[in-house]
C-alpha cells in the first residue's frame, strides 16, 4: 500500500491488517510499551476544514510513534496564494516523509499522490473518509468479536460517512444498508460497487426497514462541512432519518451505536440514545488514534 486514498483502492487483507496492526498499538500503548516505529519521520497535516478528532489524534499519534506532526494551515501555505498543487506536493515530497490532507475535493488528495512522491493520506474529503472508517471497523471488532456476518446499518445523508462506510463495511464482510432520502443517496461509483455484493448491500428510504436486524446503527450530520448554507433544506430533507427509541427496536438487541462525531443531538440522533450509547461512541472517537497510528506506520516506515 502506497497511499491511504479512498477504501475502494484497498483489499479486504489490506484492511485486516491494518486493524490487526491497530488492536497491537492499542495494546502497547495501553500497557506502557513504546514503539517508535516513525522515529526521525515527519509528517505533514494540511487541514482545509476544521477538526478536533483527526487534527488531535494524527498529531499525537505521530508523536507517539516518534515521529514529528507538522500541521499547515493553508492560510500560511502558498497554496492559499494560488501556488499550484502540483508544485506544493513535488516541494513537501522533498522535506516530508508523509501527507495528510483534510480538504474539499477527493481529485486533490489523488493529485498530490499522483505528483508527490511521499504517501499520502486522506483525512477526509467530499467523498471519503476512510481513516474514520477504519477507527470504526476497529471497534466494531471490539464489540462484537467480528465484523464478518454482522449488519451494519447506516441513516442519514449518503454523503463522505456512508460512501466509506459501504465500502468498508462490505470489504469487512458484513452487510451493509443505507437508509437515506431519494435525493441524497451515496456516491454512484460506491453504488456500482455495491452492486456487485448482491443482497449483501441495499439502498433504502425507510430508516426503519434498513435498521431491521441491524448489529450496529451508524449516523452522521445532516449538513457536512461546506453544505451549512443548506441547513435549512436538508432539516426538511432528513426529518424522519434519525436513530431514536423506535429505530433502536428494529435493530437487533445489543446493537451498537456509532457517531463519527461532531454530533447534533435532536438532528440525526436523539440525546437519550446518545448518552445510552456514549461509550461506545467514545471508543470509536479514541480508535482513531490507534487505527491511524496503524496507517502511518504501514505506510511511512521504512
Ligand atoms: N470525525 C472526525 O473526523 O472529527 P473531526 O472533524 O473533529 O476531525
Ligand atoms: N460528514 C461530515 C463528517 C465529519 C467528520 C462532514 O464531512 O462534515
């Protein structure tokens, strides 16, 4: 693996392994046991959004690892100023040994792979975000042992959470249904690949129907980062598409929660199914740090 992209470039042993890779972090980080995996690397972090989780977790994990985080804002950057992407990746490639980049389009995440020549990782893009969705598996495993066999059910806006989560959810081996609105479904290209996993992947309206049988219910925002002028729309849009009391019935007894967080209570989920499922939650926010510990590790050392 050369880059960390979009899961729809990774195979389902790529991804065991790297959530093999995390649980072990996981593990000696938890009992004292250092491992400078990264020691003398730098990575850079270009953040054109805002973040807490994956600012905090990439810098510090860097860290542990013995690695130095660079972050760089793109006020600062020439970038901000119109220097070409293609220049920007071909100038870090020569200082970094990684890149990690928070940004609008998925192409300008592929444009510094393709012009860099260091890996790069995307923290989140329009269209994916894959390390969430790796922290996710992670705990999914967790919970329920596994993520063969199990179903996972996602509601809300067919936007970056459900485009990866598809993905990685059937490339883990489980089921996976979206319930969205008919004008919000996910991505055509992770539709066309879903396609192929037969009964295993079905597009719904009805949250109830997609959370039948469910072992883990999954939301986010209804209004990504970038879309908050359509607030108001898309409340219209997304009554009805919450994981609350009701929805929690369809779902099969134990299942789980999970949030990539920030969350809107009263929006995508109500407060008491949130706090019912708050450790969960926040396991899957803390698996963060390990899974991408994993990811730069597998990506960066030499
Ligand atoms: N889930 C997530 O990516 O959080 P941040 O936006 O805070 O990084
Ligand atoms: N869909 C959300 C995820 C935030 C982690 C967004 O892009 O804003």
């Amino acid at each position: 693996m050369k880059h960390f992209l979009k899961l729809l470039d990774c195979t389902p042993e790529e991804i065991f392994e790297l959530l093999d890779l995390a649980d072990k972090l996981k593990y000696e980080k938890k009992h004292g046991i250092a491992h400078p995996i990264l020691a003398g690397k730098s990575l850079g972090m270009i953040f054109q959004k805002s973040s807490t989780r994956t600012r905090v977790s990439f810098e510090t994990g860097m860290y542990q690892l013995g690695g130095q985080p660079l972050f760089l804002s793109p006020r600062d950057l020439q970038i901000g100023r119109g220097e070409p992407l293609c220049d920007t990746a071909r100038v870090l490639s020569r200082y970094l040994d990684g890149l990690m980049i928070r940004t609008f389009a998925q192409q300008e995440v592929e444009d510094f792979a393709k012009f860099g020549s260091i890996p790069v990782i995307n923290a989140l893009t329009d269209f994916a975000h894959p390390c969430q969705v790796m922290a996710d598996l992670q705990t999914i495993r967790e919970y329920h042992k596994t993520t063969e066999g199990k179903k996972l059910c996602f509601i809300g806006d067919g936007n970056n959470m459900a485009n990866s989560l598809i993905v990685g959810g059937l490339k883990a081996g489980m089921s996976v249904s979206v319930a969205t609105p008919k004008d919000y479904a996910p991505d055509k290209t992770v539709m066309e690949f879903a396609a192929a996993y037969g009964d295993k992947f079905q597009w719904v309206q009805d949250p109830m129907e997609g959370a039948a049988g469910a072992d883990v219910l999954y939301t986010d925002v209804w209004a990504s980062m970038g879309q908050e002028s359509e607030q108001a729309i898309r409340e219209k849009a997304f009554a009805g598409f919450q994981i609350n009391a009701k929805v929690m019935e369809a779902a099969n007894p134990g299942a789980m929660v999970l949030h990539c967080l920030p969350a809107h209570r009263g929006e995508e989920i109500t407060a008491d199914v949130f706090e019912a499922h708050a450790n969960e939650i926040f396991d899957e926010a803390e698996n963060r740090l390990h899974a991408q510990k994993a990811i730069m590790a597998t990506l960066m050392k030499d």
